[in-house]
C-alpha cells in the first residue's frame, strides 16, 4: 500500500475510533458507576445530532451565533434533558435487575424514536459544515483529507483530556472513582450519592449528544441512527471492561482500526471483524482489557 | 391531506355503492409509513390517489376502497404484514412497496393467495427475473435498468476504466452489474467492484481507496441517507473534481437538500427528471403541487400515479369485475401507459420497457439532459414466463 | 386438589385452540400458529434463562440458522422431506451452539451477554453479507416440506388446519420435554447451578459440562421454531437473526415470568397480543400508526410494575400483605 494512502486510513482509524470513545465513554461511565446498562444510549446521540440540526436555524436567528455555539446549546440542554431523566427515569432502575433496565430502556428506544418520528419527521437532513472548517487537507496528489474530520477528531483528544483531568484532579472526579469502587462506602461517608448519580449520568447523557452533534455534519441526520452506533458502543465498552474510561480509550482505538482496514482488506467480512475481535478478546481477558 | 382524501373516497364509496355493480375494489397499500423511507411511502401513496382522484374518485366506473399497512422497511416482517392485508382487510390488488427485502416477501404472500400486486418502487431483478409471475407487476425500474443506462453513458463520455461502490446487497450488486454490462460492451474495463456492509456509512477508506486506484470515473449505487453522506464525504474527499462520479438516479433524488453543494453537476440516470417539459408531465407536477403543497412531485409521485393507471386499464378490460383476474392481468400486462415520464409498456416479466434518462444537478433540480437509453428494456433473465 | 384444578384448566385451553379453525378467520388462525411458533422460541429460551441463568443475547442466531437450512435445503421443484430436514435443522442449530457455547460459557454476566451477542451478530453477517443465503432480499421456501418414507407420504402439512396442528403439537412436545427435563436429575442440577453455581461446583459438579449440554439443548429447541417459521411463510431474510429478534424474545421470557416454564409461554402470547392490539387501527385509530410509542411505553410499565412477570403476579399478588423483603441477589 502507498504510504500516503496508508497514513489516510490511519488517519481515518483514529477519527472514527475517538468518535467512537466519545459515545463509548459516557456508556461506560453510566454502566459503571451506576451499574445500569442503559440500551437507550444511542437514543442521545441521535438527539444530539437532530438538536444539531433543529437548532442551528434558532441560533442563527436568536443569538447570532454559528456552528460551535449551536453545538454548546446541544450539550448544555443534553445535560439538563440527562439530569432530567435520571430524576424522573433512571433513578428507579438503580434497585432492579440488570434484566429489568435493559428490557426498560429497551422500551424507552422505542418511545424516543417514535417521539422523535412525531417532532420533527422522518426526512433524512444533512448538517452544513461551518464554512470556516469547510476546506480540505492536501495528502498525495488526488486525495485531500477534509478539515472537519480533523476538527471532530480534535474535539474528541480534548474532551478525552479534560475528562481525564476532572476524574483525576478534582473533588467530583474523585466521588466519581469512589462511587465506582464502592457505592454504600460514599453513601455512609455522607457523600450525596443521588446527587452524584444524576451529574454523572447528565455527563453520560452530555457526551453522547456532543458526540451525535460534532458528526451530525458527516454522518448526515436520519432515522435509525441511535441504533447503528449503539452496538458498536456497547462492543467498545465490553472490550475495554465495564467501567473503565482508559479501556474504552483503547478500545475504540482498536475497534476503529479493526473496523478501517477490515473494510479495506476483507470487504466481505467486514462486518463480523468487529464482533471477532470482541470474541477473541474476552476469551483471553473475560472482563475486558482493563478490569474495573 | 392523506385523511381526507380517505375518507371523500369512503364516503363517496359509501354513498354511491348503491349505483355500483359490484362492490369497491379492495386496494391495499404496503408501504413505510414510518423510518428513513417514509417520505417515499407518503409519495407513492399520494400519486395513486391522485391519479384516482382525476378520474373523479372512481377506476372504470368502480368505487376504491383503501387499506393501509405500515412495513417498516422490515423484512422479516414482510409476510405477516401481507397477510394483513390479504388475509385480515381482504384485498384484492396489492400496491407495495419501496425495501426489496419486503418486496420479495410481498411477492411470496400474493403468489401464494393469487392476489394481483403492483409494485411502485422496490427494483429488485429477481423478481420479474426468476421469480417473475403472472400476477406480479411493476410501475417502477429494475435495479439493472438505471445501472445499464449509465455504463453507456460513461462509454461515450469516453471513459475507458471504473470502480463501481455501493453497498453489499442485491440492489448495489444489480445496478452495479448493469453499468458493468453495458460499460465492459463499449469497450471499457471495471477495474474494481467495491463494497461495504450494509447500512454502513463510513465510506472514508473506500474513498482512500478510490483515489489511490485513479479510475477514469466512479458508478455508485445508494440510497437515502447513504446517498447523502456519500455524496457529501466524495465532495470533501477532493474527488468530486478529479474523478467524475456517476449514480442510478436515486444517488440525488429526494436528497438535494441535504447535499447541498456537494451534489452540483453529478450525472445520474433514471426513468424520470426535473424538466421533462412535456405536457403530460407539466400537467401531473401542476396537479400534484396544487393537492400537496409541502411536497415536491418525484419519481416516487410518478410511480404512485402510475401503478394506479396500471389497475385502470386491467380494470377496464373486465369492467370492474375484479374476480375475473386472468383477464385483468392479462390488460394490465398489454397495457400503454401514458405516464408524466413519457409512454411506456410492460415486458412479458411484468417490467416498464421505458426512456432512461440522463440528468445533472442544478440547483434543487435534477435537470434533464437527454435520453440516455430508449425504450430499455430488463433482460428479465431466469424469468420463465 | 391443585393438580386437577390445573389439568382442568389445561384441557379448557387445549380444547379452545383446538376449536378454534373452526371459527376463527384465516388471518387470526394465521396469528395463533405465528404465536405458538414465538412461544416454542421463548420456551427454548427459558431453558436458559429462567432455568439455568444464562441470559442469552443471541438466542435469534439459531432460529434463524435453522430457518436457512429447511429453506437452503429444500428443493425448488417439489416438497422436501421432513425426516431429514427436520433433524438437520436441529443439528445444524446445535452445532453452532456447541461451538459458541464452549467458548462463550467461559465468560459470565453482562460479558457472557455480550459475547452470545456477539457470536449472533456472526452469524447474522454471514447471511446479510455473504451469497450463502441471497443476502438481504432474503430467499424463498418454494415447498412445505412433508414426513416421505419412501413414496408414502406419512405428513402433508400444505393445509392450514393441518400446519396449525402439527405446530400445536411441536410446542406440546417441546413443553412436554422441557417439564419433564426440569423435573430430573439433570433439571435439578440446572436449578442448582442457577441459584449458586459455586456451592454446586464445590459439591463436585462439573458446571461447565450442565451449562453446555442446557445451553446445546435450548438452541436446539430453538432451531424447531426456527424450521416451523420458515415453512409457515416460506420466506426467510437475513433480519430473523438481527438482535432485535433477540431482544424480543427475551422480553417475552421476561415479561412472562422466569420462575415459571410456561412464563415463556404468557409472555410470547402477551407480547404478540400487545403488538396486534397497538397496531390495530380499529382501536387507536390514526394513533395506530404511532404504535411504537404505546408498545415501549406499555413495556417500560409492565417491566416495572411486574417484576416477576405475569406468571409472577399470584405471588405477587399474596406477598402484598407481606412486608417487602430486600431485593433477593441477582445471580451475575
């Protein structure tokens, strides 16, 4: 293969993997300090992306603002949506089975996208890229690399920083990591443990709707959207152990280069590639890679 | 808009039932009413009943009753759905649907119960290729049809090598064999087919790809919202301008808006264009805007209005008499269709013989171009009728 | 006492569905076989869940495995013969689920979960994506196959009446063998290995092996409504082995209840009712075409308010007066 060529499909690995780590990291955050296995995940990073694309007019209009503002309005009300449903939802799955949340949020799928079909339609709609972000990269002599890409790509290396920095240098990052380790500990250390549950779910809720947001403009808008990203997340939140945002990390990484040059290599497998890796690694590590 | 033309239609059944000879022929819709298709299904329902309403609510003098099923574009669906309508609602013509997948289960259900069906999208070869059959027909295109428009085009853009690129299923596979076929008879070579699974999106390594394999140009078969990313992500990929990429029409139909200008200046092929200019067709998009305001007059419209012309001449040749179904058929598949696409007859397998046509992307519009393949008809291969 | 009441009750039932040809509709008749063929799956299911604790996320793998071998392998001209067909669908179903199985029963929890998810979506891929199964336009099954010694024709099963029969008689059977499995030595171990696996290991049980042989079992059982699928419409498509397919069968075993071998039966009856029911436009009118947002609100509430599931509600309702006790450990 072509060195140019090479280096482009490693560059195309590495954004699709640390888009995936977006979603994934915030499933895995819900999963494993809540110990809730919330199938409706991908439901939020649908809404992200359609509130990309119902808001952009609004904000354009009301604040005179472009694409990066539109995308922080999307974060801030993803956030109050997820703090809103954990009261209102997820705070009664803590006590049930992991059987019982599946089945519910299972459900909760099926009531978003039909609420989604009745508010704004089922039209596949495409996202404009910001004019400012709109050109492309030179790499070899026919092919350029799009400029957003590298955008997407570098919004997800400081989201993962920055969360990095809060679980390990601050207060909340450090309630977060002890609630993951021992839940009734922070509850009889007078930690509000409810409180504490319903920021790390909005955090969950917030990333994945950043996530449907920043690729709404190269994934395009359209039903079913949630749930095509779903399994994948789930996939990457298995490998990299439940639980675990360094393992989602890599994870992605590697679901995102078995997934690139599976395609290109095996194009009839491509879609099983995934799903081998998944297998073969929990034969070897039957908690994923990094065990929480 | 949808509610009231169902209920003038049972209400004008209703009332006049009295006068009729026989009662309400019994159609069917199997459509998405739900899911990335939905737009299609509302299209191709809208354009049936319109043509409906133009001969004043009535096909050859009898009244049309209408069932609804929703096939969420869910295969494994197909057949209950069917049944649904065969067996619960008691149809006798059956109109669906756009998914192929359900189509083919569609097809099964009415060979299986004797019921006539029409077909206004889904295209399929197999199913007037192999599994063609007396009752089943189509107001729509097989998927070879646009394909095969296409690689003669190309040839004489004089383009001598292609890679073709669509998803892994039997619609990509067809079309994309179409343009094969009539590229690789005019000379030119396809130097690679490729794919990806179905419905995946991510197209970035197969454009890596492509660009390293510098073809003369690129055939692509997609869809929906797949049409869309492609599109876009050729655009942002730099490839727009170096390697001219061509599709079947469906590349940019009903996906303008979302493309934007990413989709400006892209040939594509289909039974039907923007700017036909002929006043059969003038008259159906006048018509159809006057009754559906929010929705531009497609392909989709087209096949709608059709499939209903289609019932009316089978109907015409029995007098409403929707027992008799050999006869019926037998019309039907004799018919002439004076379609807003321009004429068109049905091959022996049940398939438009029609115009295809070249159109660019101007504007909002796929503006024609020329005729690209006249009167083509679907080789129908494996079709034993 | 309870006995009779019990077998009473069964022979009412028995009675009803066997009536009911003779009045109902060809598309409700069509229903009821389309239910009992979900109940025979969510029965093999149960086996698994509810008996044993391997919550399994990839149970539509092996309906679907066996719905292509009767369809792959029945000819086009004519009608196959069941007593090889049959079987064969079975085997075929088994032995991917002995392969799967051996590896998957290495993890446990939410990681035994994903990775029967995972071996699922293998096979799902095989038949969306290879030419093996004519990919996502699906293929068809030209002939119902018949039981053929020789040139006797022993079976027809092309008449609806007869079809609904046989499939009666599947599920009997199938619930028949899994009762009196459950009662056995075998069952007992299975109950055993469910409630504590580490107390039965420590009692010297080779809880692998049980695990395995109730897992093959199970999918095997899976693969005969598998086969009654594909006969009844005669079209199979790639979709029959999605994880959806998965998901709802689960919900079925769930939502009837798994401390009960006949919750699986309740819940599949119930779900498809419940489907019918919100999509019927008769009832909600335009509201029917909204059917999806009924159908997961009425999940979400039937999943909370029934943590037992429906076969639970009697205990449900007599521990009311009781107070309520801690929620029992999950087995994990």
């Amino acid at each position: 293969m072509d060195p140019a060529i090479l280096l482009i499909q490693c560059l195309n690995a590495v954004q699709y993997g640390l888009l995936l780590f977006l979603v994934a990291s915030g499933l895995t955050l819900i999963f494993g300090i809540m110990g809730i296995i919330n199938l409706a995940h991908g439901s939020f990073y649908m809404i992200g992306a359609y509130m990309a694309f119902a808001l952009q007019p609004l904000v354009a209009q009301y604040l005179g603002g472009g694409f990066v503002l539109t995308v922080l309005v999307c974060v801030v009300l993803a956030t109050v949506l997820g703090y809103f449903l954990e009261w209102a939802f997820y705070s009664y799955l803590y006590t049930r089975e992991h059987l019982q949340q599946v089945l519910m949020t299972y459900g909760l799928i099926l009531v978003f996208e039909e609420l989604r079909s009745i508010i704004v339609g089922n039209d596949v709609h495409g996202v404009p890229v910001p004019s400012w972000l709109a050109g492309s990269v030179r790499l070899g002599d026919v092919m350029t690399y799009p400029v957003y890409r590298l955008f997407i790509s570098l919004v997800c290396i400081l989201v993962a920083a920055l969360m990095f920095w809060v679980l390990t240098r601050t207060r909340l990052g450090m309630m977060i990591r002890a609630g993951a380790s021992n839940r009734e500990m922070i509850n009889s250390l007078g930690i509000d443990i409810n409180r504490l549950f319903r920021i790390v779910f909005a955090i969950g809720v917030a990333l994945a709707a950043l996530a449907g947001a920043i690729a709404a403009p190269v994934s395009s808008v359209y039903p079913g959207m949630g749930n095509a990203v779903l399994i994948i997340c789930f996939v990457v939140v298995v490998i990299g152990g439940i639980g675990s945002i360094k393992g989602a990390f890599l994870a992605a990484m590697l679901v995102g280069f078995v997934d690139t040059f599976g395609q290109v290599f095996f194009p009839a497998a491509a879609g099983v590639m995934v799903y081998l890796l998944m297998a073969a690694i929990l034969l070897f590590k039957p908690e994923g890679l990094f065990k929480h | 808009m949808k509610k009231i033309f169902t209920h003038t239609a049972l209400a004008a059944a209703l009332a006049l039932s009295a006068g009729s000879a026989f009662a309400a022929v019994k159609v069917g819709f199997m459509l998405p009413y739900s899911g990335t298709y939905a737009k299609l299904g509302e299209a191709i329902e809208n354009g049936f009943k319109l043509y409906v309403q133009e001969q004043g609510g009535k096909l050859a003098g009898q009244e049309v009753q209408y069932f609804k099923v929703d096939d969420e574009s869910n295969p494994s669906k197909g057949p209950e759905n069917a049944n649904r309508l065969i067996k619960r609602d008691g149809v006798d013509i059956l109109v669906g649907t756009v998914h192929s997948g359900v189509a083919m289960a569609l097809a099964k259900a009415a060979n299986d119960s004797d019921t006539t069906l029409i077909i206004p999208n889904a295209g399929a070869d197999a199913i007037t290729g192999p599994l063609c059959s007396k009752n089943v027909f189509r107001s729509s295109f097989s998927n070879w049809q646009p394909g095969y428009a296409m690689g003669a085009v190309a040839a004489e853009n004089g383009d001598k090598t292609a890679v073709t690129i669509s998803w892994n299923y039997a619609a990509g596979k067809e079309s994309t064999d179409g343009f094969k076929e009539s590229f690789e008879k005019a000379g030119g070579k396809v130097i690679k087919h490729l794919t990806l699974p179905f419905p995946n999106v991510e197209f970035q390594p197969l454009l890596t790809e492509i660009a390293s394999l510098k073809p003369d140009a690129v055939y692509t078969f997609f869809a929906g919202g797949g049409a869309v990313k492609f599109v876009q992500d050729y655009a942002a990929a730099g490839l727009k301008d170096s390697i001219p990429l061509y599709g079947a029409g469906f590349l940019t139909d009903g996906t303008l808006e979302a493309q934007g200008a990413s989709a400006q200046g892209l040939q594509t092929t289909l039974h039907y264009a923007d700017g036909l200019d002929t006043p059969r067709d003038n008259k159906f998009r006048e018509d159809y805007i006057k009754n559906f305001p929010q929705l531009p007059p497609d392909v989709y419209a087209v096949q709608g209005y059709d499939a209903a012309q289609m019932l009316e001449a089978g109907l015409k040749a029995v007098d409403g008499d929707v027992s008799k179904k050999d006869a019926m058929r037998d019309a039907i598949r004799s018919a002439k269709i004076d379609s807003p696409r321009g004429e068109f007859t049905l091959s022996k397998a049940g398939n438009p013989v029609q115009d295809m046509y070249l159109r660019k992307v101007e504007g909002d519009k796929n503006q024609f171009v020329k005729i690209a393949v006249e009167k083509l008809a679907d080789p129908a291969r494996g079709c034993k009728l | 006492m309870r006995f009779i009441l019990r077998a009473i009750l069964l022979l009412v039932l028995l009675a009803l569905v066997l009536s009911l040809p003779s009045f109902a509709t060809s598309y409700y008749l069509g229903l009821v076989v389309k239910i009992m063929i979900y109940a025979l799956f969510a029965l093999s299911l149960q086996l698994l869940v509810g008996c044993t604790g391997l919550v399994s996320l990839g149970h539509s793998a092996f309906f679907g495995i066996a719905a292509y071998f009767v369809t792959l392998l029945s000819p086009e001209s004519g009608a196959g013969n069941m007593l090889w067909l049959l079987p064969g669908a079975i085997l075929a179903a088994m032995a991917y689920a002995a392969v799967t199985g051996a590896l998957a029963l290495r993890t446990k929890g939410i990681y035994f979960i994903m990775v029967t998810l995972a071996f699922a979506q293998m096979a799902y891929y095989v038949f969306h994506d290879t030419a093996l199964g004519g990919g996502t336009d699906g293929i068809y099954l030209y002939f119902r196959p018949e039981i053929r010694l020789g040139d006797w024709v022993v079976l027809n099963i092309d008449d609806q009446f007869v079809f609904y029969v046989f499939t009666l008689a599947c599920l009997l059977l199938t619930w028949l063998f899994l009762a009196l499995l459950m009662r056995s030595r075998f069952g007992a171990a299975l109950t055993g290995i469910r409630v504590n696996e580490q107390r039965m290991r420590a009692a010297g049980f080779s809880t692998f092996k049980y695990k395995l042989i109730a897992y093959v079992i199970g999918c095997g059982l899976a693969g005969v409504a598998g086969f009654l699928y594909a006969v009844k419409d005669g079209y199979v498509n790639p979709e029959l082995l999605a994880w959806e397919q998965s998901g709802l069968v689960l919900l079925m075993v769930i939502l009837g209840g798994m401390g009960r071998l006949w919750g699986a039966v309740l819940g599949a009856v119930a779900l498809t009712l419940l489907q019918e029911v919100f999509q019927s436009h008769a009832l909600f009118g335009e509201f029917a075409s909204r059917w999806h947002l009924t159908f997961g609100l009425a999940i979400i509430a039937l999943v909370a308010a029934l943590p037992q599931g429906l076969a639970g509600l009697p205990d449900q309702w007599r521990n009311r007066r009781r107070p309520k006790s801690i929620s029992s450990a999950s087995a994990q």
